[in-house]
C-alpha cells in the first residue's frame, strides 16, 4: 500500500473540494475532510479507517453517515490520483451494521461518579448498575451469577460494594433471585440518566474513550455489544486474567471522578504514628505527619528530641471512595474528622490551598521533587515559610537541601539559621 504524507495529501484533497462544482458537493466534501483529516496518517489501512468509522459510532454518528463520508472521501482520493482500496473494504464492512443506542459518555461519566460516591447509601439497583458496568459490561445473568472475591478490590467501588453485601452463609453477591429483575433495576438507573443502552454498550463507550484497543474491548465482553456495532469490524485479542484485570481498572479510573484528597485523621490512645504508617492501605508517600526537632539540657548534656507539631493528627491523601472501607479496618486505631460532630457527616476534605499554607506556616513541606528557585551565597532571600517567616536574610552558604542564613540582628544580636531552600524566595 502507497504511503502517504499527510499534509501534501490534505493539501491536495483540500484542493478537490474547492474543485467541485456543485455547492452541495462542497459541503459534503469539505465536512468529511475535516472529519478524517485528523485521523490520517502515513498510511490508510483498513483498521485505521475502521477505528475512525467506530470512533464516529461511538460519538453518535449512524453507520449511514459514517458510510456516506467513506465514500466521499475515497472519491475524492480516486479524482487526486491516489485511489485505495481500505475506503472500498471499510465500507463494504458497514454493510447492515446496527446504528448505536443512545449513548453519551459524559451522562455515563456523570452517573458513574455520583453512584460511586456514596456506595454505603446506594440503593441495590444503583450497585447493580455499578457491578454491572464497571466489571467490563456484565449482562444480567453474568451479574446474578457473581460470587463474593478479592478481585473486585483493585476497583475501589466495586471494593465496597463486596463489603457491603456479605452476609453469613451466603454464596452470591448481590440478594437477587433472578436475572430479569437485575435488568429492571439497572434500566432504571440508566434511564434516570437519559442512557438507553445496555451495560455492555456503555462499558465498551467507556472503554473507548480511555483509548483501549478495539480489539481488547472485544477479548474483555467476549461479543459485539448491540450499541456499538461496529466493533465487529475487528478481532478479539488473547488475553489472560491479568491483563483483563488490568482493562478494566484502566476503564474503572478514566470514568471515576475520585481525585486523590486530603484528610487528617486522630490517632486513638495508645497508638503512633510509626505504627499507623505501616498499616496496609495507607502510602508513606501519602502520610503528612510534620515534626521539628527539640534541643533540651538534661543535666549536662544537649539531647535532641523529636516532636510533632499536631500530636496524633495525621494527615493523609487518598481517593475518596478508599476512606471509608479503610477506617472500617483500622477504626480502633484512628478516626477521621468530619465537617460536622455528627458521624453522618462528609468527611472533612483539606483543599490544596489549606495544605499549602499549613505547610509553610510550620516549615515543613511534603513534596520537594520541584527544584527550588537558583540562588547563591550573598544573595538576599526572603523567607516564606516556618518560625521566621517573612523576614528577609543573607545566605551565607549552600548545601543540596540546607542553606545557612544570616538574619539581621533581632534585638542586637545576629542570627544564623539553616533552612530549606524551598522555604525561601529571591529578592
């Protein structure tokens, strides 16, 4: 097959559009060149022009139009001398394809973090509908067969929706007894949020969107779904549990609106932060305990002694949907803060602002993988964070993380501190 640059091309088809007569003809043309144009590259290929076909699906284009704008453009190729046969395949693939249900993924966005945000008080059909879709678009008998496991925990929704419903001697997940009841509340749902089509369709739009391979899709659903036909034009993959894992937890985060956070939690009596820090669940790179140094005379001897600033508040980062399941685990060791003293009450959620200015109020700051701002001995800093704040000093030396400063003479003595170069700014 003839390679073909882009922009000679879209220059050269640009040109063909200008060329036809008819204002109609014109139009046509020039609406399926801006539509492809992006899409092409060195070479058409069949699967290029049938991943832009089901890209067109996927966006609410029927197979129809999807075909017209195929046959547009490869008259268009054929008048600039460059005719190819993938336009002619494509569209013979299209041939009694189904148009797609009505989808649209920012609705399905919108529902997936609403219902994931509150799973303790979701009804059953908002977790069926979750289950459903998030574990790679489950029909209603796949959902009424699923058991209770482990391998729902990497999916922090799906996590506390198996918490949830464990109950004494029982075998299936969800208290159901039959697969057309499963169908109804999941309609339900979908319906509430303008979405007709099925599961399958919706997980395979999703999955799409968070640029999976067609044929990945395929290999996870194990079928064409009715709402996006056109994935038929492709083959499914082999793949193995682990990388069918792996799409799904992929799909599960380009549709959960579940930023990292920060919260602060109590440590109960008796316990450390050391001992809190290895508990499973909790990242040490996520773990905000701000301490300084104390220098005490015992006698004759100076002894240094570490003390936290907040003693017992820890304060962490995590996704929302992830707190409540791990103070469910580790609840007689801490507490997390809530907005209100009522334990109904929404976590108390610390902005980045507040984080910030906690920081540089106490001197100690989290994250200094950013490279502070290039000063030398001599230069004159102000000092933007801890006991000195907003004095300006002299740095009289230099070492990769401590700068030793010289203060201006506070009650007539001068000063040498050592601080880090993050807490300061140039003059």
């Amino acid at each position: 097959m003839q390679a073909l640059e882009l922009p000679l091309l879209v220059d050269r088809l640009t040109e063909s559009v200008d060329s036809a007569r008819v204002e109609s003809t014109r139009r046509a043309r020039r609406q399926a060149l801006n539509l492809i144009a992006p899409v092409i590259s060195e070479e058409i290929s069949d699967r290029g022009l049938a991943l832009w076909a089901l890209n067109m699906q996927a966006d609410g284009y029927s197979v129809s139009t999807i075909a017209f704008y195929l046959k547009v453009i490869s008259a268009m190729m054929t008048e600039i001398g460059e005719p190819n046969e993938a336009f002619l395949q494509v569209r013979r693939k299209l041939s009694g394809a189904a148009d797609s249900s009505a989808m649209s993924f920012d609705a399905l966005k919108k529902m997936i973090s609403e219902l994931s945000s509150d799973v303790e008080g979701n009804t059953l059909g908002a977790d069926l509908t979750l289950m459903a879709i998030l574990w790679g678009g489950l029909r209603p008998k796949e959902v009424l067969s699923l058991e209770f496991g482990e391998s729902y925990d990497s999916i922090a929704p799906l996590q506390s929706i198996n918490e949830k419903y464990k109950r004494p001697r029982a075998r299936k997940l969800f208290p159901i007894a039959s697969a057309r009841e499963i169908a109804m509340r999941i309609r339900g749902i979908l319906r509430r949020y303008g979405l007709e089509a099925e599961s399958d369709s919706l997980w395979a739009l999703a999955a799409l969107k968070a640029e999976v391979a067609p044929e990945e899709i395929l290999s996870v659903l194990g079928h064409v779904p009715a709402g996006l036909s056109l994935l038929g034009l492709f083959d499914a993959a082999e793949t193995d549990a682990t990388e069918r894992l792996s799409t799904l937890e992929i799909v599960a985060d380009s549709l959960a609106d579940n930023p990292f956070r920060w919260y602060a939690m109590q440590l109960r009596r008796g316990e450390d932060y050391e001992t809190i820090a290895e508990l499973s669940g909790l990242e040490a790179q996520n773990l905000y305990y701000p301490s300084r140094e104390v220098t005490r005379r015992v006698g004759r001897r100076l002894t240094v002694s570490t003390r936290p600033f907040l003693p017992g508040v820890v304060f962490f980062r995590m996704r929302p949907s992830d707190v409540a399941p791990l103070f469910r685990k580790i609840g007689s060791r801490a507490w997390v803060y809530r907005q209100t003293a009522s334990a109904q009450s929404p976590y108390a959620v610390i902005s980045p602002a507040e984080m910030m200015a906690f920081q540089l109020a106490v001197g100690v700051l989290i994250d200094r993988t950013a490279a502070p701002a290039e000063m030398h001995p001599g230069d004159t800093v102000e000092i933007i964070g801890g006991d000195f704040r907003g004095l300006c000093a002299t740095i009289q030396s230099t070492a990769p993380n401590v700068y030793r400063l010289l203060l201006p003479a506070l009650n007539g003595i001068p000063w040498q501190i050592d601080t880090s170069p993050h807490l300061l700014r140039p003059l």
